[in-house]
C-alpha cells in the first residue's frame, strides 16, 4: 500500500494514513470476521423460519461469535465495554438491513430484529451468568438507519479521541492530513449529538458515562499557540477550522426529536417504510429545530468580528509594525541610512541656530569632536561677550 505524503519546504514528508489502528476500526473489523465455529446453535431453532427473509445460519454463526467475543475482558477497555455493547446491536441491524434490502424487505426489519432479539438474550442469560457486565439486545433501539449509524459515528469518535489526541499534540500538521477526512464525518455528528448525552434516557446516557471527556475544543489549548495566527495560511488547518465552525451552525439533534419526527411521518405516510428515511434531514425551520452552538445572530456577529480582527487587522498591523522596524534600521544602521541623517542635519545647520546632539554627532563623526565643537561654540559666545 502506498504511503501518501505531502511537500512542505521544499521536503517531501512521509505520512502514515492508516486509520486501521484506530480502536473502533479494529472493533469494526473484529465483528465483520466470519465465524469458524457454530456456537450456541440450539437456541436458534426458534428463528428458522426467518429463512424465508434469506437470513441465513451464517449471520446466526456470526452473531453467536460476536456475543462471546464482546463478553471477553480483552474485548473493550473498562471505559467503552457499554459501548462495545452498543457496536454489537449495530453490528446485527446493519447486516439484517443489508440482507433484506436487495429484495424490498428493509421495513421488516423491526419485526425481524426483536425475534433475534429474543435468542440473544437467551444465550446471555444462560451462557454468560458469571459476567459481571453482560451485553444485552437494546429493546430502546429507533429503528432507522441514519439514527443509528449516527449514533455509531458519535460513540466511534468518542473511542478514537485519546489516540486522534495523542497524534494531534505530538504533530498537528501531519495529524491535520491523517484525519481531514475521518474528522468530515464525525465533527458534525458530535456537535449535533454532544447535548444529548446529557439526558438520562438516551442513547448517549445509557452508553457513554463521561462524553466530556472527549472535547476537542479541549486540546486547542495543548497546541502550540502561534497555530492560532497561522492557520488561515494551511489549507488544512483552515479545511479542518471552518469544519468545525460549520458543524456548531448544525440544529441540535436528539432521541426524543426522532422518535416525534417519526410518529408523525407515520401518521402521514400511513404503511410506509421509515428504515431507510433520512429523518434529521429538514429539521431546520420544522417544529422541531433546535439551533445548533453558533446558530444565532448575536454569536455570529461576535465571533464574526473577532475572526476578521485575527485575520485581517492583526496582520495588517504586524505588516505596518514590521516595515517600520524595517524603515528604522536601514535608516540608522546602514550607510545609506547614515548618509541621509548627515544630509538632513546640514539641512537642519543652515536652516536652525542650534543643532540637535544627534546632529552634531553626525556632522563631526564623534563625541570627541563633539567636545571640541562645544568649546568652540564657548569661546565665540565669550569673544562676543567682551567686545560688547
């Protein structure tokens, strides 16, 4: 696999894009795995006639796997094993739905998925007794696959945030290219998902214990803070920056907000199919809109104002400052720069009675010649002085 790499000075650097080390990659990968092995294949008896939707032994094999595999103590750290649950209910609604799709049967998926539902439960009750977390099939679940594969996105970015962390702090720049491209997705699901998880209830609640431990505004202040003035000159950075500002103008979404949008899509559109329905789609202006971080007039003014003071008068003050550092050392350090104070201060000799010390110092080349012009003047003033 080729590495790719960016040029920066003149240097081509090497970047290593692989993300396959990333917690939830591995996770992802692990649940994809085909079983070897039928495990617990009485308990199945009771769904065999979901053949009929070409729901075959092979994904009650994979389930079997999976469920003994999230049970495992090498399966999720003490912090994500609720999370590790919640991978393993995706897992299952995510093939149901792509088995049934091919042939129209994607709305059957609510009453399918509660059956195998039903088998999993069972072998948890009855296989794993001595765990002390066992993984249950959610019955909370909102059956609708935007909702839950957001909701993936949201706790998958919670599991990736100590190392995306970790790689941001140790080398912004080369972390900014990694993960331009994961962050596209996961920034705006955060910011429209984060006050979520403050309600008991939810889905967030009931999986993640401390969503705020990964913030990422939090890391900004780990970063070397002339990042703060440069960014607009990387486009990476400036790519990730408006990012971020875009997903806080996002409408706040939530649990209760899809289950209401739901009920009335179904009254509305009585027997069909809301599976497949991208229902956060439209909430903006609806009854159900809640404006997202940076989603009013008076936010937008203030950090609008700041964002042009940072980005247009700073420099343009910086550059002002700078030339007249500029100006001022060619003009008293530097031959040409003496030059033309010696031909102000003549100016100045025949123009004026007395001269500045500075003047004098550059007519006469010295302070010692200074002294002499001092005593010079002296002796004028009192020759003067007597004839009077």
């Amino acid at each position: 696999m080729l590495t790719p790499s960016f040029i920066e000075n003149n240097t081509i650097c090497i970047l290593n894009f692989d993300l396959t080390v990333l917690p939830s990659y591995v996770t992802n990968k692990k649940l994809r795995e085909n079983a070897t092995t039928y495990e617990y294949s009485k308990y199945y008896n009771e769904v065999n006639d979901l053949k009929w939707y070409k729901l075959t032994s092979d994904l009650f094999k994979n389930l079997s796997k999976n469920i003994s595999w999230v049970h495992e103590e090498d399966a999720a750290t003490d912090e994500f094993v609720k999370k590790r649950c919640y991978d393993l209910n995706y897992w299952l609604c995510d093939e149901v739905y792509n088995k049934l799709k091919p042939y129209g049967l994607e709305g059957e998926l609510q009453n399918v998925i509660p059956r195998i539902h039903g088998v999993w439960k069972k072998i948890v009750e009855n296989e794993f007794k001595d765990k002390n977390y066992k993984c249950y099939p959610d019955e909370k679940l909102i059956f609708n696959m935007s909702y839950l594969n957001d909701i993936k996105d949201l706790f998958d970015f919670f599991e990736d945030f100590a190392l995306t962390k970790k790689d941001i702090i140790a080398n912004t720049e080369e972390a900014c290219h990694k993960y331009r491209k994961y962050l596209q997705t996961k920034i705006p699901i955060y910011y429209t998902w984060r006050d979520s998880c403050q309600e008991e209830g939810f889905i967030c609640k009931r999986y993640i214990d401390n969503y705020e431990k990964y913030r990422p505004a939090g890391i900004l202040l780990q970063l070397n803070p002339m990042l703060f003035f440069t960014y607009s000159s990387n486009e990476c950075f400036k790519e990730v920056h408006d990012l971020f500002r875009d997903s806080k103008k996002e409408p706040k979404r939530n649990d209760d907000i899809y289950i209401k949008i739901m009920e009335k899509l179904k009254r509305e559109r009585p027997g069909k199919s809301l599976i497949s329905a991208n229902v956060g789609e439209g909430l903006r202006g609806s009854e159900f809109f809640i404006p997202g971080d940076n989603d009013n007039f008076m936010y937008r003014l203030t950090v609008n104002g700041f964002y042009f003071t940072v980005e247009v008068i700073i420099p343009i003050l910086l550059f002002l400052l700078g030339m007249f550092l500029i100006f001022h050392i060619l003009y008293k350090f530097t031959p040409f720069g003496r030059s033309m104070l010696r031909t102000r201060a003549k100016v100045r000799q025949r123009i004026r009675p007395n001269l500045d010390y500075e003047d004098i110092v550059l007519l006469y080349g010295s302070e010692e010649s200074l002294d002499n012009y001092s005593d010079d003047n002296s002796y004028n003033l009192n020759y003067s002085s007597s004839l009077s």
